[in-house]
C-alpha cells in the first residue's frame, strides 16, 4: 500500500490528534483530482512506523547523506535504529526531527542517489503551523548554516528576502499561510535546508544545491511544462521574466566530474514550453583546462548520451561556416589549436537516440564553452505517394469499410468503376478511381522479375518505373529485397537515369525517395477472413545516405516507426458472373485501375501469399475499389 501511496500524492502532510493516553499521528494524502484522505500513520505500514521507539535524526543528519547513495542513507538507519528498509525502495520514516515528531520522506533518484528529503513535522494546518514554523525560524540564526534569502510566494507578490529578520515581517501579513515562505540555508555542502511553508503545511526540505547536468535528461526536457521543471527545482533555480522573454537561471551545474557549469532554460512565449537550454561552462576554468572538458566530451561523446554525430565544423568572427571537419579528431585538433583566443568558433552537434528531434550544439568560442540544446528544424517532405490512396476499400459507392476484413468490400465490375469514380466526393473529400501508373504507388506492374515478392529470398535492383503522382509523371528508381518469411523491402522513388515511358521524365534527384516493407499478414487460404497485404512506407528523401540492406531491418522500422504511414489490402477475391461471389477470399487481394489493356482486360492489383504486383485483369470480374484523394 505504501508504494501505491508514494506513487500517486500530489502533496502529503502529517496531522496530530490527543485522545487522551497518546497521541495518533494522521497522514493527509492530497490525491490528484481527488478529496484529501486522512490514514492513521500506523496502519500504513507496521513495519515501516515504529511509534514505540524513539528515532531521532538531525537535520544535519539528513542533510549529510543528501547528494550520496540512497543505499547507503537506508543502511544507515537500519543499523542505527534496527529498522528494515529496503535500499532501493521509497522510505517513509516515522521519527524526530528537531524535536519535532513526524514523517521522513525519502526516495532514490534514477542513479540510486538521494537528492532530496522532506521532513513533515506533526503540526496542525492553518494559522497553527504558521505560527509554528515562526518559532522554528526565530530560532535558526547559525544553527543551520549561512542563510542565502527567503523565496516566496504571497498573494500576487513574489520576490527574495535577504535577512531572517524580513522573512518574519513578511509571515506578520494575514495571509501569508496561503502563499509559500522558503528560507534557504546552507545546511552542509552542497546542500540546501529549508524550513519551508507552504499552504498551510510546515516542511523541512533538504535538497541538493546544484543541478546535475544530464545530457540525455536536458534533451528530453525540451518542449514539456516549462512552470513544471520550474517548480520541480524550485530551491536551486531563478525564474526571470527579462525583456518579454521568461526564463529559469541555474547559477550551479555539475556534471559527473564535477565540471562547473551555468544553465538557462528558456519558455516559449506563452510560457508553457520549454523552448531552449544553454549551460555554459564556467569562465573561473583557463583556456586550457576549457578546452580540455570540450574535447573530453567531444571525445567521449557516446559515454555522455550523445549517441550520434550529426557534423561538426569552424565558424569565422562573424559566425559564418568557414570549414567542415570530416571526423570528431579533425574537430577536437582545430579545437585544441583555437586554445578560446583565435576569432570564430569550432561547432560539434549532436543527438540523442531517445531524444533525435532535439539537436545538441557543443560551442568552442573566444568568449564562451556552451551546451546549446534546440528543436531540430523541421524539414517539410513532399506528400508520399501512398498518402493519397484512401485507407480502406469501398462498402457501397459513397461509404468505406471500417474494417480490412475479407468479404466485407463491395465488389465491382470494372465498366461500373470507371464510371462511378471517376470523380466522387465522400466525408467532403473528393476521390477517383486510380490510373495504372497511380496505382504504381502501391505495388510496380509486373515485369522484368520486379515483383514484390515477399514468400522467397528475391533481390532486384536498378529497376525503373514509372509512376503518377498528384498528376507529376516521373520515371523513379527502385530496388527490391526479400529474405523470405512474408516480408520484403525496397528502396522507390529513386533518382532514374533515363525515362522509361514516354511522358515519364527521369527523376532528377531522390527529394521523393521512400523506404517500402511489404508485409503478409495472416494465413492465405479460401474463407479466412484476416489474410490481407500491409504496406508500410517512410519518406527518406535527398539526406539518405544508405541502401536497400539499411532499411531491410526490422529494427531500423522500429526505430522510424513514428515516421511512417502504412495502407492495408484485404485478400477479398472477386465476384464472378458464372463462378458466384467471393471467390478465392482469404486467398488472393484485388482491386481496380482506371486504364483499359485491350477488349477484355484492365490494369488493377494482386497479390496472394508470396508476390504482389499490378497486372492486367479480366474485365468480367468484380473487383474492390480503393480510391485516391484528387487535389
């Protein structure tokens, strides 16, 4: 119960109540989106709240293990106190602190350290904890370090208070127990301590006094609540509001060398977002011990998250690109001579697997050695051919299926599509029924062995076709490859050499290139009625730099599975007038284009089990209908 618990509250604060022989403790769970829940601290946990024994624990106790190994906070009250936490679990301790009874609540962070406690003292809410916490701070002065200012919260004012003397003035208006009062003292090194209130509830907060520099964190960080990365560090940080622009100033950053860095984290202009991050490395370090961290992670780059290289390069005085360097050494040489005194720059940028949509700058300048953290500019492709086929086959002339199930299509005769679709408005969009070339978009015609062929090891390359789309007419390279098992990649949409239709001029460049995977899914036989073809495309475009045998990996499909776009093709046979309906369903996929191939065939799709091409089909046959968006 106690892990659901820590899991889900928003707020938590500790209430007492006399009833005569001893004094019940109450922890006030604030659920979001939910009414404030009273438990008796006692039937949280039996094994976690020892209400007979006394544990005692300092402040500077507390603080002392902050910025270490929860491990190692944990075994130290066990040994001492003779409880049973677990080293890597939430702890919830029922104990004294500052002669104050109440709950300790502490947690590891992702690397297992402990970078923050709360304290929440058994004192009523309202005015009594107020007047509480102003006992607790008359007290403070040298008790628990140099005190470095109050931050606070009251109403629609909001500021620092600079002396302990001040921050009781402020706490002497008639609502100051609705607003937030956080004295901040230096309680041990690298450790803030604040006796802090806060809507009524009394705290003592220990934090750690810096922010650890998290490369991959940092990039994950970009475009979430910006107020909510505020509030989450809340003692170590400063929000600004300078020019129009509203940004968090951190004045201590570490990495895990203990390298000394500044950070900014700047909103976008409605505040809700965060835009940008800078962390910039101290200017106390000299020229040659910046540039040192600059090549170290330069160097080093995968072991700080930056897992991939985009380019690196120099910059002339006015920022300009001057020269391009082939490798991380050819950049780290220039770097090591730049020494921060010549004019101009050495610019590395990065990115991180999990994070590939934000672009990490590392900086080498005269004035500066910064982190620079942007979105990735986003690149506008070109609509891929298969996004203008509709997503499902047609149940009556004005309505799509809502369901790739075999049978369920309606079926025509391919005199009744041409006229029907040859111009259809449906849901308010306009559609028409495919040309041969258009239909090329899902499947090539057959010929020269280039077939998607998806059942048996097939490798073709260098083919060219022609395809329509949008009403562009273009000749396109492609190549093809199966391993077997149901599944067949290909490259189309290439740059062509020559043309290979009249009308259908070679492609010029690979601006419309796109990885293809056909995919057979289900068992082919007649009456199953989820045999169907999947086609999933992703637009590569002029960057790509690879070949077929890149993208003929399942895992390079996960990892672009958020760019992709697929179509579905139910294997729903045909209607014949002397053979009935639905014959070959579960077995064989049709369906219709608008171009004639002589007096009793026209081009349309099929596929079965192992290939899928467009070929010519019998014009007595009633086929499905899949319909392309006219723009």
């Amino acid at each position: 119960m106690l892990v659901m618990l820590l899991a889900c509250f928003s707020t938590v604060s500790v209430m007492g109540q006399n009833t005569g022989s001893q004094e019940k403790y109450n922890m006030i769970i604030h659920l979001k989106g939910q009414s404030p829940v009273a438990i008796p601290v006692q039937e949280i946990d039996s094994m976690m709240f020892l209400p007979a024994q006394r544990i005692e624990l300092t402040a500077p106790e507390i603080a002392n293990h902050i910025n270490k190994p929860f491990a190692d906070f944990v075994n130290a009250v066990n040994d001492k106190f003779h409880t049973t936490f677990k080293a890597n679990e939430p702890m919830a301790l029922d104990c004294v602190c500052e002669q104050l009874q109440g709950v300790l609540m502490a947690a590891p962070d992702k690397s297992g350290m402990l970078v923050k406690a709360t304290f929440i003292p058994a004192v009523e809410q309202g005015r009594a904890s107020g007047d509480a916490w102003k006992l607790f701070l008359e007290n403070a002065t040298g008790q628990w370090g140099a005190f470095y200012g109050t931050k606070f919260v009251v109403g629609e004012v909001s500021g620092v208070k600079k002396t302990i003397e001040e921050t009781l003035t402020l706490a002497a208006g008639d609502n100051y127990w609705e607003g937030r009062i956080a004295p901040i003292f230096g309680i041990v090194s690298g450790v803030y301590f604040s006796p802090k209130l806060q809507a009524s509830t009394f705290t003592l907060e220990f934090v750690r006094n810096y922010y650890r520099l998290d490369l991959p964190q940092l990039a994950a960080l970009m475009m979430t609540d910006f107020n909510d990365f505020v509030e989450a560090n809340y003692f170590i940080s400063n929000k600004i509001n300078l020019f129009g622009m509203l940004y968090a100033y951190f004045d201590a950053v570490k990495d895990a060398d203990e390298h000394p860095f500044t950070m900014n984290v700047v909103a976008t202009p409605d505040a809700s977002a965060i835009k940008e991050i800078s962390v910039y490395l101290a200017k106390s370090l000299t020229n040659e011990e910046a540039v040192a961290v600059y090549t170290r992670y330069a160097q080093n780059h995968v072991s700080y998250g930056l897992t991939q290289l985009l380019e690196a390069y120099g910059t002339d005085a006015f920022g300009n690109r001057a020269e391009t360097f082939a490798t991380i050494d050819e950049a780290v040489e220039a770097a090591k001579k730049h020494n921060k005194q010549a004019g101009g720059g050495i610019i590395i940028r990065f990115v991180n697997a999990e994070s590939p949509q934000v672009i990490i700058n590392w900086v080498l300048n005269a004035s500066d050695v910064y982190f620079l953290l942007q979105e990735a500019p986003k690149v506008e492709r070109p609509k891929m051919a298969i996004e203008y086929v509709a997503e499902y086959n047609l149940i009556s002339d004005n309505e799509f299926a809502q369901t790739h199930d075999n049978g369920v299509a309606k079926r025509y005769k391919w005199s009744d599509a041409v006229e029907r679709f040859a111009n259809v408005e449906i849901g308010g969009v306009r559609y028409h029924l495919p040309s041969k070339h258009e239909l090329a978009a899902i499947v090539p015609p057959y010929g020269d062995g280039a077939s998607v062929i998806y059942k048996y090891n097939s490798s073709h390359t260098g083919t060219s076709e022609a395809v329509e789309v949008n009403k562009v007419k273009k000749t396109y390279s492609a190549s093809y490859l199966s391993k077997g098992g149901g599944i067949c990649y290909a490259l189309r949409f290439g740059k062509a050499e020559q043309a290979a239709e009249e009308g259908f001029e070679a492609a010029a460049d690979n601006s419309m290139l796109c990885a293809y995977r056909y995919e057979r899914m289900g068992d082919f036989y007649e009456g199953n009625t989820e045999s169907r073809l999947k086609v999933t495309v992703c637009h590569l475009g002029k960057d790509f730099k690879g070949t077929i045998g890149n993208i003929a990996d399942e895992a390079w499909w996960k990892d672009h599975a958020s760019e992709t776009i697929e179509r579905i093709f139910p294997a729903s046979g045909y209607d014949h007038e002397d053979y009935g309906e639905g014959r070959y369903s579960g077995l064989q996929g049709y369906c219709w284009s608008s171009t004639a191939n002589g007096e009793s065939t026209s081009w349309g799709i099929f596929f079965n089990n192992s290939h899928a091409y467009e070929a010519p089909c019998n014009t007595i046959e009633a086929y499905p209908v899949r319909l392309f968006v006219t723009e």
